[in-house]
C-alpha cells in the first residue's frame, strides 16, 4: 500500500460528509468570548464564539478555515457542545489529544463521533488541525469562567 492510497483511504466519504456540514458555522453576536486558534504547520484556524450560563455551554458558533480533517472534527465538536461544562470539554479535549497521539480510545459520549478520525493518528501533521475546535471552545470557555469568578 502506497502513502497516496493510505492518504486517500484517511479521507473517507465520512470525514468528507461532515466537513461539509459543520454545525453552528456561524459566528455568535457580542459572544461572551472568543478564540482563535491556527495550526502552525497548516496554516488551519478555528475561530469558536461561546455564551455560558449557569456553567454550561447555551449558544456556540465556529468560522472554521481548515483541511477537511479539521473541518470534520470542528463538526463533531459543534454537534455535541451545547449543555457542556468546562469539565466535559477539557475530558474531550483531552480524550481526543490521547487518541491520537497515544493509541488511546475514542472520546466518549457526547464526542464518541470522533472515531472517524482514528486513522489519522499516523498522521502528526494533522494533529494540530483536528485539535483547533476543542482546544479554541476549552480556552473560551476558560476565559467566561475567569472573567466571572474576577
């Protein structure tokens, strides 16, 4: 089996359908935070909007300008993120770090969606990318939380 059709077999009809339909694309008005996050090596960005009330999160929207990879996680993320605490997103966050960078297992519900980018984890390049939509909505909501307890 060749690099090519490895790389080819990574972006499966799946990952594809997702990236082309992101929930919540569209950025919040007057949000109470806002991150933006760019994979170095890419080129990729996420820029995620999130309101909290009451610990979790109520409204989300992304601007999401990456590969397709990126583009599928940032659609898993934004399917299963309203009604999430911090503590939910920083396990999902962290969940998905270990999947891919240490053979760990897929996240676990609401984010078990992400077992679609299991194969990518023999591609380190991509890592950055699939990792902008949890890393961005966890510093934002970090940010509301701070801002409030201030």
């Amino acid at each position: 089996m060749t690099a090519d059709t490895d790389l080819i077999k990574l972006y499966s009809g799946r990952i594809l359908a997702l990236a082309t339909d992101i929930p919540h694309h569209t950025r919040l008005e007057g949000p109470q935070a806002t991150v933006k996050k760019r994979a170095p090596l890419c080129g990729s960005t996420v820029t995620v909007d999130l309101d909290i009330q009451d610990g979790r999160i109520v409204a989300f929207g992304q601007d999401v300008k990456a590969c397709a990879l990126g583009q599928a996680a940032a659609a898993v993320t934004g399917a299963a993120v309203i009604g999430r605490t911090l503590p939910e997103m920083q396990t999902a966050r962290d969940q998905m770090r270990t999947m891919l960078k240490s053979n760990g297992p897929v996240p676990a519900a609401p984010f078990e969606g992400f077992e679609v980018l299991e194969p990518a984890r023999d591609y380190k390049n991509r890592h950055a990318s699939i990792l902008l939509s949890l890393d961005a909505t966890v510093e934002a909501f970090e940010q509301v939380m701070q801002s409030d307890c201030a």
